[in-house]
C-alpha cells in the first residue's frame, strides 16, 4: 500500500503507519510514551473521517473510540491513547493489525495528506454505510426516532459518481521566495497542500490550474483563496484576499439547474454537485405537486437553483436571499420559465436580522427552505407559526438539520413525512439532506 510499509506477523499482515506520511506532521515524541491500545474494530467513520470503535472489553470498554490516522470500517488496528473520557476516548493510530476488505487504494497522490476526501480510502459501499449510519444515528438521538421510525421515514438515495464531480472548488494559495503554493488545506495544520490535480474537481477546473498559477505570481498577495467554477462553456475564477479581488478571464460561468441556465460569479455560493443538486429539484418539484399551487416561500434562494422545481408544480414563487448578486440570476431564470416565474420576485434580506417580511395574509402553502450551514434556529418560530401546508427543508449539515427538525417537530406543529440523504460530496461525510414536514391536522386552524 502507498506510503506504508507492510510485513507479516504469522497470518496476519501488520501495517506500519509512518506518522509524517499519513497526519502530515510529525507525532509528539510523547506519543510512544503513551498507552497503547490494540484490537480496535472500526465499525464506521466519523463525519471528519476518525474511525469509531465500540470496544466492549480491554480498558477503553463501554466508550466510543475516536481513532485518527486513515483507517477504513472493518479495520482492527492498534493505537497509542490520545484521550480518555467517561464516555470516549481518542486514538492515535500505530499499526493497522488486520485491514478492512474495504479497504481501497486512493485514486489522488495527495489523499494522506489532503484534508479534502477523508473518506477515499474506503469503497463506495463503506462510504454508505457510514453516511447511512450518521444520519440514522442523528435522527435517532436528535428526533427520538425508534429504529423502526427511521427505517420508515429515511432513505438513502442511490451514490453518485465521484470522479470530477465537483464543479465549484475553493482553494488556498501562498507565495513564498517567489514560489507559489496552491492547493487544499492540510488534513491536520493550516499548511497548504500543493495540487497539480485534484481528482473529485472537474476537468475543466484541472485544465484551469496552470494558468491561475502563472497569475498569482502577479497578484499583490502573499496569501489567499482561489475560487473556480466550472460552467458549461468556460471556467470562471476569482483570485481574493484581504481588501482584493481579480476576476480571471470571465467574470460568471452559467450551469445549469432544474433545466434551466444559473449564471454566478466564482465567489458566488453555487451548488458544487450539479447532478445530485438536479435530483434534489426533482424531488422537491414531486413534494410541491402534493400542494394545491398557490403563493410558496422560499428562503436562502440564492439565485433560484432549486426554485425550477416550485414553477413546474405551479406555484408563484416569494423568495428571499442576502446576496443582491442572486436577484439578476433570478429574475433570468424567471423569465425563462414563464408564468409562474413571471409572477414570482426574490427579494434581497437579510433573513437573521429581519425575520421573514412577508405581508400578511395570505399565508403560503408552501415554503422551501435551504439555509446556510449553521441551520435557520432565528427562523423556527417563524416557520411554526407560518400555516403553511408543507415545509421542504434542505440542507448541507446533518447537525444543524437535525437540531432545526427537532425544533419544528416537538413543538407539535409539523412532522416529518420523508428524509431522504444524498451523496452529494462522495469520499467526505457530508451528505445533502432534503425533508418533507407537513402540518399536523391538530395544528390546522
Ligand atoms: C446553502 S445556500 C443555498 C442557496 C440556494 N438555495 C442554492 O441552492 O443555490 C444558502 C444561501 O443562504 C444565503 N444566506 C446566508 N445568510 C443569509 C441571511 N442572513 N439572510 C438571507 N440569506 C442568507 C446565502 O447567500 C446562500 O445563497
């Protein structure tokens, strides 16, 4: 396997880990002077990319064990101890004792050390598995669901494919002694780590790459972030720091989303995951059938991605976003639809300082919602309290979804009819989620 060294110890084969090659920086000498921990299971990843093992005997017994270092579910492995808590512990790993079928070679050079894909040394179907085991694990703990509540009322939509699947990368760069160095933030550390090409961004962007290089060698900055979305026809690219911005070659890119033309800037918030986004407004569009059309809300609409799948159900659309550059994307989307996105308006706000400023009545049957990642709590009573027939709550966080979900649901007004996770970053433990509420007959006034 690439950078470790494997021998054999009877039937079992033993891997050395060398601790710069895979953490990216050297491990505290203390670390040898540490308690060491063997027979760890790893039954799945953490969001981060730790793996978690329950062991039920040996001194961490009864804890859930954090395990740092690259390994895959289905891993035994042995390791020095970080942390020991009540309820869990942290582990730095030594050796993989018995490695996991799982167990993949990574398709990237820089994946050890990358920050970007910690799940890439995992198959598909490990990486399901653990996206699945979060996000039943989340509802149970956050929602109260039995087991039985979450086989119901969770699906996990089919995987997608991970090669060149991101069509809007943020990286960082830095120029020392006339050298430029761009690339991802290290896994563990702020160190950049240099990328010539990444293998989850889409070619476009790879093709991009050499010369954004050559143009930071004239940008008056030591450091800062490069930010590149791939459209359909051209590659679009900001180059910005502190009190800077250059815009390299064109200044927006168009893709498309619900079958319609999004035109956005490189440092714009656009969707990375065109094709699962796409599967999202179709899902979104099926939700709002079940709605009478009429009046719908949207939040967080950005420049109306997701706003196709509101107009092909029939509803008019009220949308609200912070970023001004959203409403010229708006309205063009608008136009290009007809009717109902003729009747329809994205106003700019600033929905955490001002709530929802809808006049009142009428109320909307609908509101789709997509914060940002932090969850929409400022929101919740608003929501509550809003009568509209169905909520279509979609989001980027797993936490901060299920937090928000909980404070929709235990207050007795909404409950949940459909979760569905998508892939949506594939060799991370991010996963898109999209919820369907309806309103509780006994909240219906
Ligand atoms: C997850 S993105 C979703 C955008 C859009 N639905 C899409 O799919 O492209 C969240 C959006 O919320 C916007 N946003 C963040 N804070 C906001 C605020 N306080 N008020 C209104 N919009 C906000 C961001 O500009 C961003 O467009």
């Amino acid at each position: 396997m690439r950078e470790r060294a494997s021998i054999s110890a009877g039937k079992q084969r033993v891997l050395l880990i060398p601790a710069l090659a895979v953490y990216g920086r050297p491990m505290a000498t203390s670390s040898s002077r540490r308690q060491r921990v063997a027979g760890l299971k790893i039954e799945r990843w953490a969001h981060g990319g730790d793996g978690v093992a329950l062991p039920s005997d040996g001194p961490l017994a009864g804890r859930v064990v954090f395990v740092s270092g690259g390994v895959v579910p289905g891993d035994t492995v042995a390791g020095r101890l970080v942390k020991k808590k009540a309820r869990w512990a942290r582990v730095q790993l030594d050796a993989i004792d018995v490695p996991s079928p799982e167990r993949v070679e990574p398709p990237c050079a820089h994946q050890a050390a990358c920050g970007g894909c910690p799940w890439m040394v995992g198959a598909p179907s490990a990486q399901r598995a653990s996206r699945t085991a979060i996000l039943f694990g989340e509802a149970r703990k956050h929602l109260r669901w039995t087991a039985d509540e979450a086989e119901r009322l969770i699906e996990m939509a089919p995987d997608t494919s991970a090669a060149g699947y991101r069509h809007k990368v943020r990286l960082s760069f830095e120029r020392r002694d006339g050298r430029v160095t761009l690339g991802y933030r290290a896994r563990r550390g702020h160190a950049i780590i240099d990328v010539a090409e990444c293998v989850v961004a889409h070619p476009t962007i790879n093709a991009a790459l050499p010369g954004v290089r050559d143009r930071l060698a004239d940008v008056p900055l030591a450091a800062g972030e490069v930010h590149l979305v791939a459209g359909d026809r051209s590659v679009a690219v900001v180059i910005a720091g502190p009190g800077h911005r250059t815009v390299v070659g064109e200044d927006a890119t168009t893709l498309a989303f619900g079958g319609l033309p999004l035109r956005v800037e490189a440092d714009q918030f656009v969707q990375a995951n065109p094709a699962v986004i796409n599967d999202i407004i179709a899902r979104v569009e099926g939700w709002a059938r079940e709605c009478q059309p009429g009046v719908a809300v949207e939040l967080f609409a950005g420049g109306g991605t997701l706003t196709p799948g509101l107009w092909r159900a029939g509803h008019t659309v009220s949308a609200f976003e912070l970023d001004a550059r959203g409403r010229a994307s708006f309205r063009t989307r608008a136009r290009s639809f007809g009717a109902c996105g003729e009747a329809s308006e994205l106003y700019g706000c600033d929905l955490f300082a001002v709530g929802v400023p809808l006049p009142a009545p009428p109320r909307p049957r609908l509101v789709l919602l997509d914060p940002p990642r932090a969850g929409a709590a400022p929101l919740l009573p608003w929501l509550r309290a809003c009568g509209a027939e169905r909520i279509i709550y979609i989001s980027c966080d797993v936490a901060t979804a299920m937090r928000d979900l909980a404070g929709l649901t235990e207050a007795g007004s909404y409950s949940v009819v459909e979760l569905v996770g998508f892939d949506v970053a594939p060799h991370t433990g991010h996963q898109e989620l999209a919820v369907l509420l309806a309103r509780r007959a006994s909240a219906a006034d």
